[in-house]
C-alpha cells in the first residue's frame, strides 16, 4: 500500500484561519458601529422631541375637566308685574375646573342662597321672558357667586347653569 507522504503547505491552514477571525472582527466591528450610531440618532431625537413637549407644555395647559355641583334646593321667587303676582323658579347648577371653588361655594351655601333670592326677587318679569334677560340674569347670578367666593377666599367658578326656568 502506498502512503501519502506529501504534506500540505505550511503556510495554508493558518492563512484561512486569520481569514475568518478577520472577517468576524470585521463583522462585529460593523454591527458595533451600527448600534451606536442607531442609539446616538434616537438619543438626538429624544432630546428635540422633549424640546418640542416642553414648547408644548408652556403653549397649551394640559385638559381639565369640569367638575359640577347642582344645588338640589330651587329658588323660589315671587315677581310682581301689572299688579299680578308671578313665581319664578330656577335650579341652578355650578361649573368650575377647580373642585376646590365648588367645595367653597358648597360650604357658603346659605350665604350664597340668600344673596341670589334677593338678586332673583328684583328681576322684571318682561324681562325674563327674552333670551337677553335670562342670559343678563345669569352673569348677574355668575358675578354674585365669584363675589362671595372672593370675599371668602375662594377661586371663582367658571359658569352657572340653568337647568330649569320657570316663570308662572
């Protein structure tokens, strides 16, 4: 039988092994690279989109919702026209962004109910029959409110309702 008695070249087998971890470390090498420079771009466009929040933040205030407080008591008032005696009466209801100005005016309600039956009282029962009159009487009726608030050091409410009128 014959043997083999050739050798292979020296310098062959190590040659392509320093070809492949040459190849690896270049391949590492780009992957590394291009994970960095993913993370510097996001970085630099988290920075702008948080710029772009806070120029936001100070543009427009963030949404508030309403709070309400009906008052379940009517108010009850007699109105004298052409020699008749005429009733008005309203259930009103308060509006505010600020729970805390509707925990005021529920704590000064009796102040509040007596100050609004004389300011109701004195209305015109012509008047009060016209779009213009009713909505004269609710900035009275708003105006008298944010008053007593103010006096009782309260933060004003922001609308009063109607949410019934009757005049009989």
């Amino acid at each position: 039988m014959a043997e083999n008695t050739e050798q292979a070249p020296a310098g062959g087998g190590k040659g392509k092994l320093k070809l492949i971890i040459g190849l690896v470390l270049i391949i590492i090498l780009a992957v590394g690279l291009s994970v960095a420079g993913t993370l510097w771009f996001l970085k630099s466009d988290d920075g702008a989109a948080a710029d772009e929040a806070a120029a936001d933040e100070t543009a427009e205030p963030a949404f508030q919702p309403s709070h309400y407080y009906a008052i379940t008591k009517p108010f009850v008032v007699t109105l004298s026209t052409d020699g008749r005696q005429r009733y008005m009466q309203i259930f009103l209801a308060l509006q505010s962004r600020n729970q805390g100005a509707l925990d005021v005016a529920q704590a000064n309600m009796p102040l509040i109910r007596s100050r609004l039956l004389t300011l109701f009282g004195g209305q015109d029962f012509q008047a009060m029959q016209t779009p213009e009159g009713k909505e004269k009487l609710l900035q009275e009726t708003l105006d008298t409110i944010n008053g007593i608030l103010a006096e009782e050091g309260g933060e004003p409410i922001d609308h009063v309702l109607f949410e019934n009128f009757v005049l009989q």
